[in-house]
C-alpha cells in the first residue's frame, strides 16, 4: 500500500457531494431520499475506482452532525445504530464492491458513533478497519457533544478482533478550547502513552493523523511519525534530533522551551487532557461571552458555556475565565522572555524560523490570555456601574487581541503570504471585532447622547468645564483617542 492514497472526511463518506449542495431545498434524509443519496454515492464511487482509495464508509449527518438532531424518530440506540448507520454501511460497501475489486475500506467509529459501537447495537461488514478516534485533545475516549461528556473509552476491546486503526487530532476545532493555529497543548510523554495504549489494543493497521495545517505542527507531526514507524520513541532524543535539524545554536535552550509549552497550557477540566492550550478558548467563549452581555442576558448563565466547572451564574462563568487566563497570562508572559532571550542568541535565517516555529504560539497564547483578563474585567467595571472604567478595559481587551492578529501577520512572509488569511475557525478577527462593537455599546452608557460628557467629565481643564458655550463643544474625540486620554487619568489617579 505504497504511494499517495485517498481518503475521506467521515461527514464526507465516499469523499460524495455533500446531499443538501446537491438537492438545495430537498430534507437530508436517507429514510425519504435513500435513491438520491445512493446516487451520490455511487456517483462518488465511479469517478474515484481507478485510483488509490481508502473508502471511508460512515452516516453521521449534514454538517457533521448527527442525523438524529433533525430527525427525532430516531430516538434510540437501536434505531440510530442498528436500524440506520449499520444498514448505510454495508449498503455503501456493496456499491464500492459493484465497481472496485478487493477494495480498502475503512468504518469511521467518530464520537457518538463509537458509543453506539460499544453498545453493541452497530452490525459493521467483515474486512473493514475500524477507525477509532480521540477526543480532540489527544486523549483515546469519546469527543463531548454539547455540553455533554460521557468520555466513553475509544479503543476496542482485547478480544475484539478484525482490522482496527485510529483517527488521532494534534490539532482541533471545538468552538470551546482547543487548539487549531498552535500546537498540541499536552505534553509528548501524553502523546507517546495514549499511542502506545491504543497499539496495544490492536488499533495498530492504519493511522489518520489530523494536523488541520502542517506548519504550525511540525514538532508533534514529526514526532507521531516516528511513533507511527517504531511503535515508540525516546522523546528526548527525538525532540534533540528534531531540534538539530532546525537551528545550530542554542539548541538546549529550545529545547527546555518546547518542553515547558505543555506546562503552561491552562488545565479547564477535571482530567489530564482538558487542557485550554488551544488557542480557541480565549476567542470562542470570549465572543460568547460578548454576545450574552449585549443581548442583555446576563441574569442568566451562558449555556453555550455549560462545560464549564461550577458555572451556576454568568459572573461564576466569567469569573472563571479570569481566574484561568490569570494564571496562564503569568505563565506565557514567562516563557516569552525565554524566547527573545534565544532569539537574540540566533542568526537572521534562524530568528525567522524560531519566531514562526516557537515564538508565534507563545505569543497567540499571550495575546489571548491578556486580551480575555481585560474583558473579565471590563464585565467586573459594567457590573459596578462604572461604565468609563468598562469602556477603557474593552478598549485594552481589543488591542491585546489586535496583537494576536499581528502575530499572524508577522508570519506572513515570502512564501508564506497570505497563509493565515482564511482564519475562520479561531477567527481572531472576529473577536477584535467583537470588542470594538461591545466599546461602542459601553460608550452609550453615561457618555450618549453627544458623546462629549466623558471628556468633559474626566478629561476637560477645570477652567473650561464651565463655560459651557456654543463654541466650547468638541468634536467628540474617537473610541481610541478617547480610550487612552481616560486611560491616562484613570492610571494618574489610580481607578485601574
């Protein structure tokens, strides 16, 4: 099974067009369009039998999701799993088998689809790998859906026979807190043992390495690879040897700080894995957070954040990012001058790899960090009532997150234009966009409707606050100007 080989995205099963792209307006159901579906397939199926294809067989939904979140008369085990995806399986090896001799096929057990595995209500055909797959964070259990996490284990059974695999994320997107621009937030000894279990469980014939971008994931790419190839490795002298490879000096240094990433990625769960060292958890629950405040919903707690530890109110969820990004903003703000120490040390070539390969995590994990304390605390000033205070914490939070899009484009260099353009999912944009929209909201608390109060209030000489005059209004300063002159007497005064 040499060579370059196809394969498919388990929301994508046969790499078919997606049904609702094909049937605009049509139900995505396979219970009332089981013809149009078929279609696609074996459509799919044609277009691809020449060439080197690992079928991946799956029904999960529209969208990545559950089909059963839009037809609720699949309401239990047996109906979703034994009745739908079990006969959708085979029934796609049969078409694969019309047109493909001795095909490689393999059944994606993702998330809720492992469950029902485990439940022993899925029929799966013969000679096929199953591909079992962690839950985004590295760990071998079932992925959270929602708000809910029933970790079910995502290995096979020792006794379980037949072909198995695995489908493994050094890089997630969860809209919660995982990590899609910067790298893996455990550490490689985690990496090393979850690998090394799930071989020992037999899932050991074929290996799906999700890494969203390559880039940015060179280290842990490198490293699953050698795991992949040797069934372990000294993870030391791997990283030493991956290290060498890159840079000619300092090499030590670099790698104390590659070592010490995993130690400041912010724990948000109860279990080793729930690590907040993905980038995603200053940006998702930061806009969730923004958006609960704006609709004025804060009386109520944010469901959308209900993963999160002893979160009864809004002001405990809030408070709890605090707390969290508090304590990891000291600790990246620490390992940043680690990184401008090496970089000072390093040649130009090697200053660009090292502020690409290293320095730009640290810094997207600082930026976030720093960005989300000073929304926490802009929420603590609105709560107060003191609505200027709030309005300069909003305006720091977006410059701190500013810095992060700045990161990104400092890395955008030579070949590299242009590389982070499409960030979409993290979409660190957005949440400077968002700031900007909660600043302007906070400014119509007490400096509306001529929003020239604030800077007579708080900026105006003495002198001139009292000759009020035609000739004495202001052109009203703009949200940056006005956040830093209120900045400035807020600090000479000691309010922040």
């Amino acid at each position: 099974m040499g060579g370059l080989w196809i394969t498919h995205h388990h929301a994508e099963p046969l790499g078919a067009e997606m049904f609702l792209r094909a049937y605009p307006g049509e139900k995505a159901s396979y219970k009332e369009n089981r013809e149009r579906f078929e279609q696609l397939w074996e459509e799919a199926i044609i277009k691809q039998k020449d060439k080197k294809v690992l079928w991946m067989l799956s029904f999960r939904g529209q969208g990545d999701q559950p089909f059963w979140d839009f037809d609720p008369s699949f309401n239990t085990p047996e109906k979703r799993g034994g009745e739908m995806i079990s006969y959708v399986i085979n029934r796609q090896k049969e078409l694969i088998e019309k047109h493909v001799e001795n095909p490689v096929c393999g059944v994606a057990l993702y998330g809720e689809i492992s469950e029902l595995y485990k439940q022993g209500v899925m029929k799966l055909p013969d000679n096929v790998i199953k591909m079992w797959a962690d839950n985004g964070y590295g760990k071998m259990v079932s992925r959270s859906q929602g708000n809910e996490n029933n970790r079910v284990p995502a290995l096979p059974d020792l006794d379980d026979k037949g072909l198995h695999g695995i489908y493994y994320h050094i890089t997630f997107h969860d809209l919660k807190a995982s990590n899609h621009l910067t790298m893996f937030p455990s550490s490689s000894t985690f990496i090393l043992k979850e690998l090394q279990n799930a071989f020992h469980h037999q899932a050991d014939k074929y290996l799906l390495l999700n890494s969203g971008n390559i880039r940015p994931h060179l280290y842990q790419l490198d490293l699953v690879s050698e795991i992949w190839k040797n069934g372990t490795t000294d993870i030391d002298s791997h990283l030493d040897s991956f290290i060498n490879r890159l840079f000619s000096t300092c090499q030590e240094e670099i790698g104390k700080i590659y070592k010490e990433y995993a130690t400041c990625t912010v724990s948000f769960g109860g279990y080793a894995d729930e690590k907040a060292g993905g980038e995603e958890f200053y940006h998702h629950p930061a806009r969730i957070i923004i958006g609960h405040w704006l609709t004025g919903s804060i009386a109520k707690r944010a469901e959308k954040l209900g993963w999160v530890p002893e979160n009864r109110t809004f002001d405990e969820q809030v408070s709890f990012f605090y707390q969290k990004c508090t304590e990891g903003l000291e600790n990246w703000a620490k390992l940043k001058k680690k990184c401008w120490k090496v970089l000072a040390q390093l040649s130009d070539k090697e200053k660009t790899r090292f502020r690409d390969q290293v320095l730009f995590h640290v810094e997207l994990h600082e930026s976030g960090c720093l960005g989300f304390v000073r929304l926490c605390k802009a929420f603590f000033s609105f709560k107060e009532g003191n609505y200027p205070v709030a309005f300069v914490w909003a305006s720091k939070s977006m410059a701190a997150y500013s810095m992060g899009v700045d990161t990104l484009r400092k890395s955008e260099h030579g070949k590299w234009k242009n590389f982070y353009r499409a960030d979409w999912l993290t979409n660190i944009q957005s949440t400077v966009d968002n700031l900007d929209t909660l600043r302007k909201y906070l400014r119509v608390f007490g400096d509306s409707p001529d929003f020239f109060l604030w800077y007579k209030e708080y900026i105006m000489p003495e002198t001139e606050k009292y000759i009020y005059l035609e000739n004495t209004h202001r052109e009203p300063l703009s949200d940056d100007d006005l956040a830093q002159k209120l900045e400035e007497k807020f600090l000479e005064n000691g309010t922040i």
